[in-house]
C-alpha cells in the first residue's frame, strides 16, 4: 500500500500527527502493533490535559483515534518489522507480512517500562509483579503492595495505590526521592512507608509473590518484606530496536531537530521516543503538531 505518510504507533503523538497531516491533505496511515493510546490508555484518569476535564487515558486515546480518522487517517493494526529509510520511498514491512510505502514517516513508538532484572521479577509478572498501578491496583484492595522506584511515576503510583491497597512501601535506593517537591512532600504525608537507601534483591513467592528480599546499600543489611504485589516503576526505554540507524542520546532516544527532523531525511520523531526533558501527554501532542506540519512542507 502507498501513502504519503506513514505514522508508526497510535499514542498521543502518532494519532495527534495523523490529525494534523490527514486535515492537512496527506493521505496518512497509522500502524500500531498493539493498542492504540500506548501508555496513555493504560491510565486510569488524566487531569493535566489543558482544558480536558478528568477523564480516562483510554477514552482520551479513543477521542483522539476517532478524530484522525474523521480527517480520513486510516488506521491499521500490525507490527512493523522493519524499515528501509534511504531514498526517496521509505518501505515499512510488517509482522504480517505486509509492506507499506510513503515518501515520509513520523516514529512514534514510545518507550516501555524498565525492569529490576532480579530474580522472580520475570517468574512473577501477571502473579503479582505489575508496571502499571492503574492497570492492576484494583486486584490489591486491602493488601500491602511495595512499589519500586524515586521519580514522578513511582511516587504518583504508590500514592494512587494508597488509596487501594492496605499498606504501601516505596523502595528507593537513593536517601532522596527524584520526584517532584509536590510529589515528593504528598507521599511524605501520607500513610507510606518509605524504604531509603534500599534495593530489591529477589521476588519470592509459591504461585504469587509473597516476599521481597531487599538490601539496605548503605549498612549491607538483609531482610525480607511480606507483600502481596511489586509495582516496578523505575523508568523507560524507548522503543527504538527497529531504527538503529537513526542517531540517538546515551540514553537510546532518537535525536531531533525543533521540526523533529531526525538524522535521516523524510523520517521524523515525536513523543516518548525522542531525546527531551519532558514526556507527558501534552508535550507528545504537541511532537505530533510539528512532525506533521514538517512532514506537509518536507512532502511540498
């Protein structure tokens, strides 16, 4: 199939660049391997959004997708495998076997939640070890969950799971929390337990997890903590196995220009996957605005 433009993942960035380019004329596809809304629909309520009440992260993603194609976006569900980025034709291939055309691509793929890599951490995934609070807190009402990790995301998730489960520790290896002063002083004044200086060491359990074995890194002291669940929350990587032709930071995010221009002519970035100082919904909006208005004049 032949496109102007291809968009590759259906977030916050990829469905607010098919917005913005299908309003703008191109023919647009969207190809996204999984859900569409990315880590934003796994989000149980979304209050940053400017002038967006309180709503789901899904039935904002679901607004988003229904708008683009609305503007005649086509959306389509699959894998891409591969990318062929020189010359005039970018050629996508697919997990089912499909190729897909355009002159132009803006990369959305976003990142994806970092593991501990310990012991049991992978045995226990689904059975206890989750990395999204919102997603699984519900299935902890009344128990005591442990949540790993110092920033933003750690601290919002185990404020949200104060409110659901029976007890919540917040492991971090650090005497400090990297989250921002007003996160940092709510989990504070909350029922939290925090763990400083502290890492997990092993996830233990029979069918589900029981037990973490933790580490104090300062004084070497062992113990283990009783809990019913572990929320890992300590970062992201992005998703960026399939392009590592592009130039990217130390970090493995893709490198753009303020147009979000990439390393490689007619190929674009936009939101979690690039290199930038802020990811949230709004900021992905806006990578998608400017990857599709520099992908309108790049195709004119």
């Amino acid at each position: 199939m032949k496109y102007d433009l291809i968009i590759v993942g259906a977030g916050p960035a990829g469905l607010t660049a098919a917005i913005y380019a299908a309003r703008g004329g191109l023919k647009t596809a969207v190809l996204e391997g999984k859900a569409v809304g990315g880590q934003i629909a796994l989000t149980a309520e979304v209050e940053n959004y400017p002038a967006v009440e309180p709503i789901s992260g899904f039935d904002l993603a679901l607004k988003m997708m229904e708008q683009a194609q609305r503007f005649g976006a086509e959306i389509i569900y699959d894998q891409m495998t591969n990318i062929e980025p020189n010359g005039k034709i970018k050629k996508i291939k697919t997990a089912a076997g499909g190729e897909l055309e355009a002159p132009c691509v803006i990369l959305c793929m976003g990142a994806s939640p970092r593991n501990l890599g310990v012991p049991g951490e992978e045995k226990f995934i689904g059975a206890g070890v989750s990395y999204c609070a919102t997603c699984d807190g519900g299935f902890f009402k009344g128990k005591t969950v442990a949540v790993a990790g110092g920033g933003n995301t750690a601290a919002e998730d185990a404020l949200y799971l104060s409110k659901i489960a029976g007890k919540v520790y917040l492991i971090h290896r650090r005497d400090k929390l990297r989250a921002t002063a007003a996160l940092a002083d709510s989990v504070k004044a909350s029922g939290i337990e925090i763990l400083w200086d502290s890492v997990i060491e092993e996830v233990a359990g029979g069918g589900k997890v029981e037990a973490l074995k933790i580490k104090n890194v300062k004084s070497g002291e062992e113990k283990n903590l009783t809990v019913d669940g572990l929320f890992v929350a300590i970062g992201q990587i992005p998703n960026t196995e399939n392009v590592g032709f592009l130039e990217k930071d130390e970090y493995g995010y893709i490198i753009t220009k303020e147009d979000m221009s990439t390393s490689i002519e007619g190929i674009f970035a936009a939101g979690d996957i690039r290199s930038k100082s802020l990811r949230q919904v709004v900021t992905a909006c806006s990578d998608g605005a400017v990857a599709a208005e520099s992908a309108i004049k790049y195709l004119s």
